[in-house]
C-alpha cells in the first residue's frame, strides 16, 4: 500500500518502528506532488530541500533514540 494511503498515525508508526525512514516517506509523498500537480494544481510552493532536511533531523533522533 502506498504511503499516500495510508492515515498519519500509521505512518508515525511505521517510521518510529524502523520500517521506513522519515526520509523515504518524504520522497514518496514528493514524488506523488510532482506526478499529480501538475493535473490538479494544488500547491503553489514545494519547498522539498527544507522537507528532506526536517526527515533527515527526524531520522537523526530516532537513531539516537530521543523520540
């Protein structure tokens, strides 16, 4: 199941459980907006640096276990 189908709160899960990286949820969901923007327009501004930055400080504290 995509991770765009699934609720936040199973996503918290996934990511706190190490089955996927805050990261990779992140690149998923960028490439969902890039694949479906473009039809529907429903961003005007994609900051993806800044979200990839946040998942990496996140996968950071969930390695040194400070969740």
């Amino acid at each position: 199941m995509s991770i765009c189908a699934k609720t936040g709160r199973a996503i918290r899960e996934l990511i706190l459980s190490k089955k996927i990286s805050a990261r990779e949820v992140v690149r998923e969901l960028l490439t969902h907006i890039s694949n479906t923007d473009p039809k529907i327009k429903a961003y005007l501004t994609v900051c993806e640096e800044s979200a990839l930055k946040q998942a990496e400080l996140i996968d950071a504290k969930i390695a040194a276990n400070q969740t």
